[in-house]
C-alpha cells in the first residue's frame, strides 16, 4: 500500500519539510491550500520527496481548475527515484516487464498519472479501428515487441501499481478481495486509455448495499447509454460440479452486486480451459481465481440485469 512521504519546498537556501498529516488532515487544508499555491506561483520553489528512495525525486505542483484544488505529482520518468512504498514510486521501465512493450504504449502524463494504450477499445465499436494497434511480433532490440497491452497486461499493470506485488507487514492477512477491488480502483483513477479515465470504465466486485454496488449500477448505465464497453474486475464463486458446467450460460462471480452477468457458451468454456488450464484446475479445486472481462453490454427483455458480451476474458 502506498505511502504520503514529507514534502520539502525550498526557495533558495530557505527548506521547510512538512509531515504527512499536515498534507492529509482536514484541520491544516488551508494551510497546506496555501503552501502549495505559493510554491505554484514562484519560479524559485522546488518541491521534493522526502522518502528513502535515491536521486533529486522532484515533485511538480499542479493546480485543478474544476475544483480549486493543487496537488502533487512526479515528473516524468522519475517513478524510480522513490522507495516502493512511495505513492510516487513507479517502475523503472528498463528493468521490469515494462519494457516489453514499444514507446507510447505507456506514458507518463502530466498530472503524475499513466497514459495506456490498450489493445481493446473502450468506446463503441465505431472507434475500434483508430483505438487497436496490432501486435508487432517482430525480433526487436531489447524484446521490445508489443504496440500495446492486453487485458492481463493491464491488470498486472495495476495489480504493480497498487502494491500488491509488494509485502507489507500491516497488510499481513488483509488482502482479502475488497481490499484488492478498493486498490485497484484507486490506481485505475490515475489511468487514462486514449481519453477514457480507466476509473469510469472499470467495475470491481461488490457486496449487496454498498456504495460500490451503486457506483457499479451508475456506472453500467452511463456506459449503456454511451454504448461504451466495460472491464469487470471479480473473483470466481466457490466451484460447484453440478452448477459450473461448461454448458453454464455465465461466467459464475462471487461478488455479483450491481455487475453485468458475464455470457458463456461451450465455445468460451473450451477456450479458457485450453488457455488457462491452471487456473481452471486451481478453481475446481477450491483455489481463489480473478476473473477480469471487457465487453459491450446489452439487456435482458423484462429483466433488470446487464448481459455483458465479452471481447476479451481471462483467469488468473
């Protein structure tokens, strides 16, 4: 989980550090209101990291015009420079799975978040020719080959971001699946796909009665409306021989509440179990499996629930 490090703002030889609660608490919002504002003001303010990591870790005081607010964020290709538990730590793109994929597939942007390219589109059909870019499998220096990122990809991606690839002690024993779903929405906030916020596309699994569930049902809609796909992002329910068939007409979720049913067929049974075999045979045998879809929706006549017909799915 990431971590608010102290701030150093500096005008010439002048430093001063502030902590984390004053960057966080309610009681000094206008103070650290107006700190930021000078220091967005002045040509002569450097802000810093104060975390573990190494190098200068600049940070760049931005303001939001749509709600009167400044924040901070890391320069370009600086993620590195900071310790992992950093909420600016990114990897360094040379010396992780990043480096797989051709320039432009992610970028930084310059609010500190993440441009995406992904291979599926997020708007409707229409735009699908100018939002794909197909694989480029060419032998290329360094094993770049990719022109942009699968739906796997994106999740490991965000799976990266989150820190859930990282241990902590306090999170020993808490990365229960509503713990995974609220920090994987939180880094899809800082994620674009062309001009798409990840966030108003991506639907996490959800208990019944609670403000994910209707964010989940805000969001369908809005998407239906716009004809615009969504990534459901859930976890396989408890296998059940008699139920989970592969002549099941849906994908069986745990955490259902306010999400597309996600349609089946024998032809898509076949294919994830000749594609994740694994992961199909862990299920069968009590394992816990993520599932993550993207797909067009549509309606069930005299129903009040979502088909959600699948362009891409896999397990893990």
């Amino acid at each position: 989980m990431s971590t608010v490090n102290d701030v150093i703002v500096s005008y010439g030889g002048d430093s001063k550090r502030y902590s984390r609660d004053f960057q966080t608490k309610e009681e000094f919002k206008k103070s650290w209101y107006a700190v930021l504002s000078r220091a967005h003001a002045s040509v002569e303010a450097k802000v810093s990291c104060a975390c573990k990591g190494k190098g200068q870790k600049s940070l760049a005081v931005k303001y939001h015009s749509g709600g009167d607010t400044y924040f901070l964020a890391r320069y370009p290709n600086t993620g590195s420079q900071h310790s992992p538990d950093c909420i600016f730590f990114t990897l360094d793109k040379d010396n992780s799975g990043l480096k797989c994929y051709t320039q432009g597939v992610v970028k930084d942007l310059k609010d500190g978040g993440y441009g995406i390219r992904l291979d599926v589109a997020l708007a409707s059909s229409d735009s699908e020719s100018t939002s794909i870019v197909p694989i480029d499998n060419r032998n290329k220096s360094g094993g770049v080959s990719q022109n942009s990122m699968s739906l796997l990809g994106l999740l490991q991606f965000l799976w990266d971001d989150s820190g859930l690839n990282r241990w902590y002690p306090k999170m020993a024993g808490k990365r229960n699946p509503g713990k995974v779903f609220n920090l994987i929405t939180h880094s899809a906030e800082k994620i674009k796909v062309a001009s798409h916020p990840l966030s108003m596309h991506l639907l996490a699994g959800a208990y019944p009665s609670t403000p994910q569930e209707t964010k989940n049902i805000k969001m369908t809609s809005e998407a239906l409306m716009n004809k615009e796909r969504l990534i459901c992002l859930n976890v396989l329910s408890k296998y059940n021989p008699e139920r989970h068939s592969n002549a099941s007409k849906r994908l069986p979720i745990k955490f259902f509440s306010g999400v597309p049913v996600v349609l089946m067929n024998t032809e898509n049974w076949a294919s994830l179990e000749k594609r994740f075999s694994s992961e199909i045979a862990n299920w069968r045998s009590g394992g816990n499996v993520i599932c993550m879809a993207i797909g067009d929706l549509g309606k069930f006549k005299g129903k009040v629930d979502w088909p959600l017909y699948f362009h891409t799915l896999f397990i893990t």
